[in-house]
C-alpha cells in the first residue's frame, strides 16, 4: 500500500513534535499530548472535560483502531493546552512617535525661517508607550492537568528550559523533526513541478525562497483555528513563488530597458512581448 507523505495527520503530528521541543515538561511521556485546545485556563468546566475525553476516544480509535469507553478515561489523565502568554517575558518598553506631517512641516519651514531648513529637524508627536511580548516562532502555551480537586495544575511550558518552576525562557533551543523538515522539502518540490511553475527558468530561486520562508513560518500554524495545516504551508509556499517572481520580472525589464537605450536587442520575451502590442 502506498503511503502519503503529505497528508494532515503526519503534518499535525510532527507539528506537534517540532513545538515540543520547545518546550519543558513534568514528564515528557505522559504530559506533550494535549486532549483540547482553550483560549483560557477559566474555560476548564464540565463542557470542556467531556469533549478533551471525545477527542481522546477519537485519536486513540485512530491510532490504534480500539474502540474505548468514556467512562474508563479518568479526569485527572487529560490534558489541557491553554494558550496563554503569561511566561513570555516583555520588551523594554520603547516609545512610539508619528512624525509631523511632510506638507505641514514644509509649510512651516517657507513660513518661518526658509534659510534654516538644513537646521531644522522632524517634530515628533503622540509618543506612546507600550508593553509588548517577546517575538516568538509560534503562538505560546502551557499544559495544564487537574487534581484530584478538580484544580488544574502546570505540567508543560512551551519557549521554556529547564524546571518548570525554576527554569527560564528560551525559544531557541528547538528545533524541527527530521521528519517535518523532510516533509517541507518535499511540498515544496512537489508544489515547483505543477504546469504553471514548471518551466521557469529561475524556478530554483522560487523554491529556495519558499523552503526558508517555510522554515521561519511553518509553526505559526495554529491547530486550534484549524486542522489543514497542508493548505497553510501551500499557500506560504504560493507566496514565495509570487515574491520571487515579480522581483525576476522586474530585474528584467530594468535589464532590457538598460539593452534598449544602449542600442541592443532585448530578451526574447521582450521583443516578442512588443511585437505582440504593435500588432494590437
């Protein structure tokens, strides 16, 4: 039988793998599977439990094709990822200015002192300032798991190295699975070879740029808005093919344009391209 590399499931799963190793556990067998993704640790209530123990029964159907029940699932098994960016430390605080106006700085420069326009500099208004997170490769989260109480405890932190009491902040200390890396090499070779891509001549610049636009982006995928994350790295792929693109069609017409004014025959493509208009 033969398999689908790149299929959603596998993509889901070394996804989640790659995040992981981000991350920091209380146990690393037990604690990197989640059961349901919240927005809140507030939204952990009865609704909640019964669906993480639906999706539970459902991945354990689809990996082992065993059929469970509900009630064998206990509580305090599930786990819960909320995504929260409690644990992500902020910035120093920058100010934020607009600057005047152009016409109304040169307005106020010929009505004033016109000689001293070289001494004058921009005037700075509305200056803000705000708190904003650490940038990060992917939106933050923690694991939560309930006790015997029913209150929900830590047992995992992503961007996070060390204890997870004592440890402290990193987001650079992951990185991808083989897999996954394997497999976005792969969607985008199979994504170059499709009829309107195929026969560019700087097709290999268009998969270079989408193969390291992937890798800066590939995580932001966010399991919890939707679970095509094949359509999202095609559509990042897509985009790398159109910027590279109009910046080779643009080198070209700065190239033929320079060929015509020093009285040289142009690219093909160009020549042909004005003849088709002249017939017009």
């Amino acid at each position: 039988m033969r398999h689908n590399y790149l299929n959603n499931r596998d993509l889901l799963k070394e996804i989640h793998l790659s995040k992981m190793t981000y991350s920091s556990y209380r146990d690393r067998e037990k604690d990197n599977m989640y059961d349901i993704i919240l927005n809140s640790i507030k939204e952990i209530n009865e609704t909640s439990i019964q669906k993480a123990k639906q999706n539970r029964m459902a991945r354990i159907l689809q990996e082992t094709g065993n059929t469970i029940e509900i009630s064998s699932i206990s509580t305090q098994d599930l786990i819960f990822r909320v995504m929260t960016w409690e644990h992500i430390p902020l910035l120093e605080k920058k100010e934020e200015a607009k600057k005047l106006n152009v016409d109304t700085f040169f307005t106020r420069i010929e009505k004033d002192k016109p000689e001293e326009e070289d001494e004058i500099d921009f005037i700075f208004l509305n200056k803000k300032e705000k708190a904003k997170h650490v940038k990060i490769n992917f939106p933050p989260f923690e694991h939560y798991r309930l006790d015997e109480n029913e209150k929900p405890f830590v047992v995992a932190k992503s961007h996070w190295q060390g204890d997870l009491n004592t440890g402290k902040f990193c987001c650079t200390h992951g990185y991808f699975t083989d897999n996954f890396a394997q497999m976005l090499m792969k969607l985008v070779e199979k994504y170059a070879l499709r009829g309107n891509w195929r026969n560019y001549s700087y097709r290999d610049e268009m998969e270079g740029q989408a193969i390291m636009q992937l890798c800066q982006v590939a995580l932001q995928f966010d399991e919890s808005k939707s679970l095509n994350p094949f359509a999202y790295l095609t559509q990042v792929g897509y985009c790398s093919f159109l910027r590279i693109l109009g910046i080779e069609k643009r080198h070209q017409k700065i190239r033929d344009d320079l060929l015509i004014q020093q009285n040289h025959t142009p690219s093909y493509t160009r020549t042909n391209d004005d003849t088709s208009f002249g017939e017009n």
